[in-house]
C-alpha cells in the first residue's frame, strides 16, 4: 500500500466503521478463543473485539507503515497474549494445523494470490478449525455495479495497494475446500459504491490436509 493510502487509511474508513464496520467486527469475533492467527491487520480495527483472556494472538502485517500503526495500538492492551508478525497471507511461517482459528478482515481483495493465501490459511488451522473472514466482493454478475467494477478495477488496484473490486470470494474459499458454516450478505454502509458488496461469515476446515 502506498506511503500517503497507509496512513489515511483510518480516516478514509472512519464513517464505514461507525456505521457498520464496528458492529459487524465485534459479531464475528465476539466468541473466538484460543490460538488465533488473523492475516492483514492493518492498523489494528480488530483489536478491541478480541477477548485476549481467551485468546492467544498472533497479528500479521507486511506492510511496514500499516504495521508501525498497528504496533503503536497494540500498546494499549495486555501484550504477552498479542504477537506481532511480518507474514504476508502466501507465506504464513507457522507450523501445519498450528491454529484453532485464522481471521481476514477486509484483506482477500488485496493479497496478491488468493488461491495461495486461502492454501495456507488451511495448512495452519487444526482439523474443524474457523476461518473468520469479513470481505468486499464482486457484485452480482448482470448488475450495472459489477460492470463497473470490471472497468474501474485495473486503475484501483495501482491506487489502493493491489485491492481487487470484483474477486469472487466466497467461491474461492469454497474451491479451496472449506465448508462454510456461516455466510451473510451485506451493503457497507458509507463505502464507496464499488465496495459496498460483503460478504462475512465462518467457514470450517473440513479435514487434516
């Protein structure tokens, strides 16, 4: 992401956050527990949704500028349950089945393969383990919106730091053999039009691969 992105980027999301962002961040992890690994933590919006007393967590941020903001939020908690990692999604240098769950918010439309991202976000999760997810998505197929998400997407990714407007998420996951537990659909609200189209849920690992 770039220099000018990265720091803004809190501001830029600050009204999406109030208006659902919050609310839908604190849903999905309100009963996660134990060894948790979430990828693309960004500035850290997660942080105040985790239970630490239940939660062992590592935090992973590649970017050095997202990363240096959220180290500084990171302060502010009870730090022996908190880990700071350099990992990008592609290579996650944890052992095989090392996770009870694994959590992306906001982050599958911008690693730079998610096929390879979703890989591993299965090799380190134990068997029955959650994989959390809060995503953008494509728009429906046929809708003027999803035309225009064809057409803008190549100048976006440049400008927003490789983020995807039309990735088909949910399918990915799919095809990446998990079982998906939980899915709702949803517009986010004060998001710019082309990024409205959610999807958040919980998909489980299905076997020991």
């Amino acid at each position: 992401m770039s220099f000018i992105a990265a720091y803004l980027y809190d501001k830029v999301m600050a009204e999406t956050e109030a208006a659902c962002l919050q609310a839908w961040r604190q849903s999905l992890l309100s009963d996660v527990t134990g060894k948790v690994l979430e990828i693309g933590s960004g500035t850290g919006a997660n942080l105040p949704f985790y239970n630490l007393k239940n939660v062992k967590l590592t935090l992973c941020e590649p970017d050095a500028i997202m990363r240096k903001q959220l180290l500084e939020k990171v302060k502010g908690y009870e730090q022996k349950s908190i880990q700071v990692s350099t990992d990008g999604a592609e290579a996650i240098q944890a052992k095989d089945h090392e996770f009870d769950c694994v959590v992306s918010t906001l982050v599958c439309c911008s690693v730079n393969n998610l096929e390879q991202s979703l890989n591993e976000i299965k090799r380190v999760l134990k068997p029955g383990g959650r994989f959390m997810f809060l995503e953008h998505v494509a728009a429906k197929k046929g809708t003027s919106r999803r035309t225009w998400q064809n057409i803008i997407n190549p100048i976006w990714k440049v400008l927003a730091g490789n983020c995807h407007l039309n990735r088909n998420t949910l399918q990915a996951i799919e095809d990446a053999g998990f079982k998906i537990e939980s899915i709702t659909n949803e517009s986010m609200r004060k998001a710019m039009p082309l990024v409205r189209p959610t999807i958040r849920g919980v998909a489980i690992k299905m076997d020991d691969a």
